[in-house]
C-alpha cells in the first residue's frame, strides 16, 4: 500500500495535482476539508484498516509534521512517498491572489509557512521522493536529487 505525503507552501498546485494525478487512485486527506486532527486521525486510520492508498494533502513543513504520518505508514507496512512542491514564495503569493473566497489563504499565514519550511530527505524514512513544479500550468515531477 502507497503513502503519498505532499510538501509545499500554500498556493504551489497541492491540491491540483492530486485532482490530476490521485484522484481515481488515492483517498485525500486534507485538513482544508477535515478541520480537526481527530477526523485526520480516524481517516488514516480507517485507510489502515481497508489498507487503502492515501494522499495527505497537507502543506506539512516540518519533518516532525511529516514524521507523523510516516512513522504510522511505516508500523502499517506502507511505502511512503514524498511530493516537494518547489515554488518561489512570490509565485505561491501570486497564485493565491487569483483565489476565491475561503480557497484563498491570508498572505501572514503563506509566509509563516515558507519561513518554517524544512527539505525533506530520505532520512525521514521516505521510500521515494520528487520533485513538482508548475511550468505554464503544466506539472513537471522529477526525481529528488537532494538539492534545491
């Protein structure tokens, strides 16, 4: 069973890409759409009972919000695959301008993200990870090279 941990500032194509890539395949777990840790928890939890493949879509910053969900997928035997969704903090600004109504995220709360943004790395306990950007809104992916 697939883990698939998105990281990225608000506005870089989380969402879009899942729609565009996961949709079919992998149940999204969003704490846009679930509000409280507790629902997050009893959705992960219920796609390790069903062993389903899931999707959090979360902006996930730190390696220890990531952790948590890595260390969960690896006790229920998951591979764990990353998504960096590299932007520039100017695009993401952009981007979110063009946002409507609740979609779109107060510019303190997209820079506060940006400032506590870590890299991820295989040392967390990723099985995979890439890269994603947007270029002319089309998604590029590729493979992680431990740069930036």
């Amino acid at each position: 069973m697939q883990a698939i941990i998105f990281i990225g500032i608000q506005g870089t194509g989380k969402s879009s890409f899942y729609f565009k890539q996961f949709f079919n395949s992998h149940i999204r777990i969003s704490m846009d759409l679930l509000n409280t840790r507790n629902k997050e928890n009893i959705f992960l939890e219920t796609c390790f009972l069903s062993q389903s493949r899931f999707v959090v879509d979360n902006t996930n910053p730190t390696m220890s919000d990531r952790a948590l969900y890595i260390n969960k997928a690896k006790e229920n035997k998951y591979e764990v695959i990353g998504y960096y969704f590299n932007s520039s903090l100017e695009e993401a600004l952009n981007r979110n301008s063009q946002r409507q109504g609740k979609e779109k995220v107060p510019e303190i709360g997209i820079k506060g993200c940006y400032r506590k943004l870590e890299i991820p790395s295989y040392q967390e306990g990723f099985d995979k990870l890439y890269y994603v950007k947007l270029d002319d809104n089309q998604f590029i992916i590729e493979d992680w090279k431990n740069e930036i």
